[in-house]
C-alpha cells in the first residue's frame, strides 16, 4: 500500500515540527525592518535639513535687521556664504532679500529694494504690493525685512521621499534704525 505524500508529512511529524521557524521569519522581516529603518533615516534627514535652512534664513534676517549702516551687494553675497556655511551641505542654493515699506493710504506694500545672489531675479514692485496679507500688520511707512531662501535636498537614501526643495520667507523689523538702506555703488542709496 502505498502512502500519499501527505500522510507521509503527517506521520513523519515535519508538519508540527518548529525548529527553523526563527531563522524564516527572519529572512522575510529583516528587509522589512530594514527598509522601514531607511525610511525612518530619509524622513528625519530632511526634517532636519528644513529646520537648519529655516534657522539660517532667520540667522541673515536678524544680521540684517541690526545694521545702521547702508549695506551693499558684497554683504548680501556674504550673506549667502554665511547661509550655505551653516546648513553645511553642498546644495544649489539661493537667497533673496527685500525690504519692503507699507503704504497706508493705498494699504500695499511698497519696494524699498530688492537684492539677489544665487541666480533668482530681484523682486518688483508688482511681486511685493499684496504681502500685507503676508506679513504682519505695519503702521504706515514702517519697513519690513524680508528673506527668501531656496535649496534643493536630496536625500541620501531612495527610501521614503524623493527630493524636495526647501524654501523659508523670514520677516523681520529693523532693529537700531527705522530704514535699511541699501548702497548700490553708484553712490546712491536705495531706501
């Protein structure tokens, strides 16, 4: 009498045996465990590369907002330098700053100036006349500070998200003197 295939498993007890049962769940959740873990890396990675960005932008801000003195295209250019030395990673960056004035009678802001390194375009009056909705409330003729920045993060693992691009709009008010005035090296002064 022949045996079928499974009487033969059943009877010889492979079917209720459990030695190696350790080692196969291992082999399907290790890559699990560890893809999770990738994800987990990706996804605190770039939290951080926002937060470090943000915390540059309101760095150049506050710089900003200290001056009494006219600064020049050589200080916002610093100004990118400082930004890409403290968020420490080798990106395509870029930062504009703006001041901007508010005009109560026509309740919009107003261009004072705009300056760019980085390869963005400066603002115009047009791209600044509707961030009151932006920017606090400003008593007329108070000037605002305003610093965009732009980068690129790419993650260091394909495990999660792709890249993105991290940006931050950081306001602030002049601090020691009403105006920032700009100096354009043609011996006139942007304020």
């Amino acid at each position: 009498m022949q045996m079928s295939l499974r009487q033969m498993l059943l009877r010889s007890g492979f079917v209720r045996r459990e030695d190696g049962v350790v080692a196969i769940e291992a082999m399907v959740m290790m890559p699990l465990m560890f893809l999770t873990f990738m994800a987990l890396f990706v996804t605190f990675d770039a939290y951080r590369q926002y937060a470090v960005h943000q915390k540059a932008a309101y760095v150049v801000s506050d710089m900003i907002s200290r001056e009494t003195m006219p600064i020049n295209s050589a200080y916002i250019d610093g100004t990118h330098q400082i930004c890409d030395t403290l968020t420490q990673r080798e990106q395509n960056s870029s930062i504009r700053v703006t001041v901007v004035r508010f005009d109560a009678a026509a309740n919009e802001m107003v261009l004072e100036w705009s300056e760019t390194p980085g390869g963005l375009s400066d603002r115009d009056d047009a791209s600044v006349n509707d961030w009151t909705t932006l920017l606090p409330r400003m008593v007329n003729g108070e000037e605002m500070i305003v610093v965009e920045t732009w980068a690129r993060y790419t993650p260091p693992f394909r495990a999660g998200i792709g890249s993105q691009e991290i940006t931050n709009f950081i306001f602030t008010r002049p601090r020691y003197a009403p105006q920032i005035d700009f100096d354009d090296g043609a011996g006139g002064l942007n304020s």
